[in-house]
C-alpha cells in the first residue's frame, strides 16, 4: 500500500525571460575604440564621453553613399566580456538605429534604412554585465 506524505507548500514564480538576477554594469566598460561600416565616406566620431558602463558617441556620418548594414558602428570595449544587455538611445529615429549584435567586448549598431549623408547622430549606450 501507499504511504500519504504532508510537506509544506512552497511560494514561487516563474522567472521571465527579463527578469536576469545579478546584472552588474563592468566599471571598466567604456568604449576603447569606434569603427565606421557602410556609413559613406569620411564618417567622422566627433566624442566620446560617458561614465562607467554608460557611453555616449556623437558621430557623423560620411558624405558618398551611406548604406543599411547590420554593422554601421562598432564600438570596441575596454573589455573582452559579452555584455549581457545593452540598452540605446538615438537622437534621430530617421534611420532607425538599434543594436543588431553584441560580442567579446564588442557592440554593434545597425540601421533599419541607410544614414542620411553628413549627418550628426547621438548615442547613449548602457552596457550591463
């Protein structure tokens, strides 16, 4: 025969796919370098500037024939971990910038239609670890 067990119900939840325990922003996250594909000829990255784990670009992008590319800016970080998330802001929304992949210390920012020619385009970046 069978033996009736009694224990105590226990209180959960079920985890989300956002919901990341332990997310910690690097201190030593900022951008180590920026590099330009398929944004025309002669972008130029006017600044730089940002605290640790947040980093703002100020860039323009080249006169020519800017391009939709999944890489238009690659920023390089001053760490060989994979971020876990990264959240961007843009000052324009014409292109439609977002992140469209991230690596060991690196993100890329990608576009949804090209960059208009010499145009002044503003990031802010958090990058979560």
């Amino acid at each position: 025969m069978g033996q009736t067990v009694v224990s105590p119900t226990v209180q959960s939840h079920t985890v989300g796919n956002d919901d990341d325990v332990d997310v910690k922003a690097a201190a030593a996250a900022g951008a180590a370098s920026v590099a330009f594909n398929s944004m025309g000829t002669g972008p130029v990255l006017n600044a730089v500037t940002g605290g640790p784990g947040r980093i703002k670009l100020r860039v323009t992008s080249g006169t020519g024939v800017p391009a939709i590319a999944a890489n238009n800016v690659v920023v390089t970080l001053n760490t060989t971990r994979t971020p876990r998330k990264v959240f961007l802001a843009s000052s324009v929304a014409a292109p439609g910038f977002h992140v469209a992949s991230v690596g060991a210390g690196s993100v890329s920012l990608g576009t949804k239609v090209a960059p208009v020619l010499s145009t002044v385009y503003e990031f802010d970046l958090i990058v979560l670890f």
